[in-house]
C-alpha cells in the first residue's frame, strides 16, 4: 500500500471519526430540545455516547503499545495491532452514525410535529369580502368603485376594522350600505344592490342552515380576508404534571395555517388528573341550547359560540359545568381522516347498524375502517333516533380506537414519518410545547396507565330562537340538566383526586 493511499485512508478514517461526533451531537440537541427525554434516560443515553466517542478515537489514532500473542507469545507489531484498532474504530463509528442518524431524524420528527401542533400565536377572526361568484371582481382591488354592504348588529366592532383596512389598502374610503340583519344584507348582494359585503368567514355556516342560504358557499366568492388576531383570556397558573386541567377538544374543518374561528362539531372536555392518571372525556351535543359567554344572558346552540372565538366556546363551556378550562385542542377532521389513513385504518365498535349520509354502511360490532368511512360515520347524526347524542358516542368511540391502534404493537415504528406528519393537519393546540414534552417525559418516567372513562350530556330535540341568528326558530337540544349536574360531580371526582367507575359514568 502506497504512503498516498495510506494518508488517503487515513483523512477518510478521521472525517467518520469526526462524522460520528457531530451525528451524536445532533441527536442529543434534538433530545434535549424535545423536553420530553425523562432526565435519568438523557443522562445515561449521552454518557453511552461520549465513552463510545472516547473509544473510537483512541481506537483510531492512539496508537497501541506493544503486545506479545497470548498464544504464541510472540510480539505482535504496533503497525498490525493499529490496523486492527481502527477496523474495529470504522465498524463502531459507522454503526453510531447510523443509530445517531436514525435517532435525530425520529426526535427532529417529534420536534417539528410538537412545534406545528402547539398554537402559541393565538387564534384569528377571518372577516371576509365576499362577492357573487359570477362577479367580475377577482381581487380586493376591483372593488374600489363598488359598494359594500355591513350590517350593524354582528360582530360590529370587527367589522369596522376589516373596513379600515380596506379603505387603507385602496388608498379612498369605499361607499357602504348598512343593513339590520346578515340576512338582509346577503339578499342585498344576490339581488344586485351591493357589489359586495363584509362579514365574518365563520358565520357563512350559520347562513347554510338556512334552507334561503343552503347553498352560500357555492353562489359567492371571498375576494379578500382580513385577519384580527383573537385576545384569549389569561390562563391558571397549571403544572401540567401535577394539577389537574381540563383541555376543551374542537373538532373542525378549517385547514387554515392560523387557527381560524369557526363553527365546532365536536365539543369535547379532556378533564385530567396527572397524579392519579385519570381522564375523564366529557361530550356536549353541538346544538346545546345554552347561555354563551358572549350573549349577554340570551341563548344559543353550543356550535355556535365557535364564531366568536374558541375562547368564547371555552368560557361558555366553563360557565356549564362551573370549572375552569385550562387549554384548547382543534381536532382538524380532514388531518383526522389523513390520520387513520396513516395508520392503516381503525377497528371501531358500532354500537347500532347504521348507512351513513355519505353512502358507507356498518353493521353493529367491530367495523374495520379507512380515513373516509371513519370520518363519515363520525358526523352522522340523521340516521339514529338519538341524533348528536349518537354521533357524540361515535366520535368518543373512533378517538378512542386511533389511540388503541396508535400505541399498539408496531404501528407507531412501521408508520412513524405518515403519523408525525398527519399531525400537523390534524390537532392544533395551545398548551405550550415545553409542558407537552413534560408530560410526554412524565409518562416515560412512570410508565402509568392511564384510566380513562366517558360520559356524555344529553337533551331533548327541540327549535327556537338563537343569539347568533335571531329572528328565525333553529334545531336546538335543551339541555337535560339531571345529566348536567352529575357531569359536574364527575369533574369534582376528578379534580379530588377519585378514581371513576364505570358505575359512575352510566347513562344517568
């Protein structure tokens, strides 16, 4: 072998070396910035590190001192025994920066999904310019001859600050119409006396309810949004890994890169006890007739206070069942669909036999089922007697069958990089990346199983009028308040520190 070769082999030999070293500092940046390492296991895994490290340096450039063959006894030269060393050096560094590899490529995985799901900006209100769809006007700036139509009485305030901005981006200040009601100033634009109108994104939902308006989204168009970021009500001062905290769980549709406001389907609280590792996921039916924290003592469907701010649905919530709601989780149910996609499908237990809304027939017992069919069966309500009562049970049910799936066998191993990645579509949420990875190394730590029991709230089907679209009778469910009242004493038990039953979760 020529000394070329040698100095060759040898820079080759030193940038793995130097390779391993920065892979292992990688991987531990990664686990140090995920908090979510219990701390035991991060200081042992970097010590492993550093001695194996340690090792395959000397291994490489020390070099040995002489030795005799235990066998022969003759000496074995220093030249043969360095050779030796630094095979073995290769098959270690190389076998590290594989481990090191795979190792900060799962943790930066986590790390990217945790940061995307933690909403620490806040939530927006989207207000929007909507136009008829077959308007000629394709941006905010064909419209500066055209009058707007506003109406006084929702959401006034930010109104008037979607008009500001517009007035400012076309430099003049536009002609507008007021109107008493959403639904004069929508007749308005369809029949041609305005150009167009300002209101907010999330009440075109409200509008869809409306036999007159069933088909909104379809006839207009939004030229313009404007976005006004939410104030959220200071929080408790909660250690996640010792308090218990109640976590409201949204479920929506927006796939908005900033949490929009909007309409809740799922209505969910996750009322956690990290002591004594208990859950207990209370459910009220979207159309809860009820006071809203905005609504001045009148009453509206639960769904409904979304509109207002996910802080609007959490006060109200809060203002039910007298108890504070710590955190809030948006369940994305088109990211919810990419999920169980992600994990091959999900094994739900069907309690009625039912053909959905959208054509998918499940029979009662244990239904295997894709992104699609999950999510169909999760908003249907129409076919069963019970209605949001049924498709709050089946929502609890298919959550429930993703976590079964997800933390079972090798799911999590076999899917890892579509799961992680699913996540980012399918939950944001505003309780703080630091104190999710504390619980995540919470659990590590103990290992504890968790017990967690459901129970839903229930009511009679009924119609009247609502806050957020007076003058017009709406489906509603009046509250059974006997249900209420026991989902309370459930909250209690929970904070207190008992552990629920499944005689304490009966249907009451």
């Amino acid at each position: 072998m020529t000394k070329t070769t040698k100095k060759i082999l040898y820079l080759l030999g030193s940038l793995v070396i130097l390779l391993q070293a920065v892979v292992e500092i990688a991987a531990v940046y990664e686990m140090i910035q995920s908090n979510m390492i219990p701390n035991v296991i991060l200081i042992v895994g970097i010590a492993i590190l550093v001695i194996l490290q340690v090792v395959t340096t000397v291994l490489f450039f020390v070099k040995p001192k002489k030795k005799n063959d235990m066998k022969t006894g003759e000496k074995i030269s220093q030249k043969k025994r360095l050779k030796k060393h630094r095979k073995i050096a290769m098959i270690l560094a190389v076998i590290m920066i594989l481990i090191c590899g795979l190792l900060t490529y799962v943790m930066a995985k986590v790390n990217d999904a945790f940061g995307a799901i933690t909403n620490e900006d806040g939530q927006y209100i989207e207000i929007g310019v909507y136009v008829m769809k077959d308007s000629p006007a394709q941006s905010i700036n064909d419209l500066t001859d055209s009058t707007f139509g506003m109406e006084d009485s929702y959401d006034a305030e930010n109104t008037q600050a979607a008009l500001n901005n517009i007035n400012d981006k076309l430099g003049r200040e536009v002609a507008t119409e007021n109107y008493d009601s959403v639904n004069t100033m929508v007749d308005a634009l369809y029949s041609g006396q305005t150009d167009a109108m300002i209101l907010n994104e999330a009440y075109a939902s409200i509008l869809e309810d409306q036999e007159a308006y069933q088909n909104f989204s379809d006839d207009t168009r939004i030229v313009y949004t404007y976005r006004i970021k939410v104030d959220e009500d200071k929080k408790r001062d909660v250690k996640v890994t010792k308090d218990p905290f109640v976590v409201y769980i949204s479920g929506s549709d927006t796939r908005s890169d900033k949490l929009a406001t909007s309409r809740s389907d799922v209505n969910l609280l996750a009322v956690v006890n990290p002591e004594t590792k208990q859950v207990l996921l209370l459910n009220t039916p979207r159309d809860y007739y009820v006071q809203t924290s905005v609504s001045g003592g009148a009453k509206d469907k639960l769904t409904h206070a979304g509109i207002y701010g996910v802080q609007c649905s959490m006060d109200t919530l809060s203002m039910l069942y007298d108890t504070p709601v710590d955190y809030y989780m948006q369940i994305n149910f088109t990211g919810f669909e990419t999920m169980i996609d992600a994990i091959d499908g999900v094994d739900v237990d069907v309690d009625q036999a039912v053909t959905t809304d959208d054509g998918y027939s499940f029979s009662e017992g244990i239904n295997t089922m894709n992104g699609k069919e999950a999510l169909s069966y999760v908003r249907e309500r129409h076919h069963f007697a019970d209605g949001d009562n049924a498709r709050g049970r089946h929502q609890m049910a298919v959550i429930s069958a993703i976590i079964q799936k997800a933390s079972s066998g090798t799911t999590i191993l076999k899917h890892y990089g579509d799961i992680m990645d699913s996540m980012e579509g399918m939950f944001v949420m505003d309780l703080s990346q630091d104190d999710l990875g504390n619980l995540v190394k919470m659990q590590l730590s103990d290992g504890s199983s968790w017990n967690v029991k459901s129970y839903a709230v229930t009511g009679e089907n009924s119609s009247n009028y609502t806050y957020s679209a007076p003058g017009q009778q709406l489906y509603v469910m009046e509250p059974n308040q006997d249900t209420v009242d026991h989902a309370k004493e459930l909250i209690n038990k929970v904070f207190s520190g008992d552990t629920l039953t499944d005689e304490d979760v009966a249907a009451q």
